[in-house]
C-alpha cells in the first residue's frame, strides 16, 4: 500500500512540473490561470496522499484546506478579474513562447543542480519534488519578468508560493497544522488585495497591462 502511495505521489510531482511549465508556455491568460488552478489541485492531493500514507488528520486537513482555498476561492477570484478586464493575452515583454520555455527548462536544471546538497533532507521516493519545487519558484520569478499583464504576475507569485509550499513540506516532512494554515491564508488575503488593485487598474486604464503605470510617473 506504501509503495503505490509513493508511486502516486511520484506522478502528482511530475505533474506539478509538467504544469508549471504549461504555465510559462501559455499564451492566453485563461489558459494560464486554467494550469495553475490544476496545479493547486495537484499539490492539495500531494498532500493528501502524504495524510493517507502517514496517517495524520492534520495532513489531511491541510489536503483539504489547500484545495478549499488554492483550487477555488483564489481561481474564482483570478477569474472574475480577468472577465472583468476583458484580458486573453499575457502579454509578452522580453521572451516568446518557444523561447520561455527553453529558459524554464534552463531553469529546471539549475533547480536539479542547486538542490544536490539538500537532497539526504527528503525521503528517496520524494527527492525529485524537492527540485521542481525549486523549479516552480524560478518560474513564478521568470513570469514576473517576461510578462506584462498584472494578472499573469499574480500568477507567477502563487508560482513562487507553490515551491515554497512543496518545499516547506518535503523538508519538514509536514510542517506543522497552525504553519501551513498561516501560509494559505496569508496567501488568500494577498490575492484578495493584488484582486482589488487589479480592478482599480481595469477602472482606471480599462487594461491589466503594468506597462500602463507608466503614464503615472511624473
């Protein structure tokens, strides 16, 4: 039972990278939003399955609350914002498609590199997660930079959350249930904000392009 639990969780880590790297290909916001909503649901049953295996109510519950508020209350909020703004397109600024991806994956080998050292810190059946956790940080910090419609930044942020997140809980085994709550929402009030400013930007500029904050330099 142990041994298929590991299993499955071994695919759900793969997938999360495989998502990540969706994200940074995509063209058109929905899309965008689309994969990081699947990715959320994937990291909460990554969780899950650790509650399963380890048998602990906490894990569980943070499974659940992780789903509850990363696989709907934020997508729900990115959504209405970007049907709002009226925004298809993330906007490219300094990398094309083909060429962001090629970085991402220039990026995944940095992470496998960087995280050698780390690696006796995991059990062996999760060893990879620690480096696509890595890797799904740089790619929140690379969307941040090549892309220009707020929406996609906010993106690159919960990026950037979702490694912390899964490294947090490979390196700790679990951190504790007060700890992980705290984080989610933390996160949860931080996009209701970056929600409301985006909004206030569509009222103002009838766009979610940041290159329109220009026009506010004096």
């Amino acid at each position: 039972m142990e041994g298929t639990l590991e299993n499955l969780q071994q695919l759900v880590i793969f997938a999360l990278l495989a998502l990540g790297l969706y994200i940074v290909g995509c063209v058109k916001l929905k899309k965008a939003l689309m994969g990081w909503t699947w990715q959320a649901v994937f990291l909460s049953a990554l969780i899950f399955l650790e509650g399963v295996k380890e048998s602990e109510w906490e894990i569980l519950a943070i499974a659940l609350l992780s789903l509850l508020v990363k696989g709907g209350v934020i997508p729900w909020v990115l959504k209405r914002t970007a049907d709002l703004s009226h925004t298809q397109w993330v906007g490219e600024v300094f990398l094309h498609r083909t060429s962001s991806l090629v970085a991402a994956a220039a990026l995944t080998i940095l992470a496998y590199a960087i995280t050698q050292p780390l690696l006796s810190l995991v059990e062996p059946a999760l060893r990879n997660g620690l480096a696509i956790a890595f890797a799904l940080l740089f790619y929140g910090l690379l969307l941040m930079v090549i892309r220009k419609v707020a929406l996609v930044q906010v993106v690159g942020i919960l990026l950037i959350d979702n490694g912390i997140f899964l490294a947090g809980f490979l390196l700790t085994s679990g951190m504790p249930l007060l700890v992980e709550v705290g984080v989610i929402f933390d996160v949860l009030i931080g996009v209701l904000i970056l929600g409301v400013l985006a909004q206030r930007m569509i009222l103002k500029f009838d766009s979610l392009n940041v290159e329109r904050l220009n026009s506010l330099k004096g």
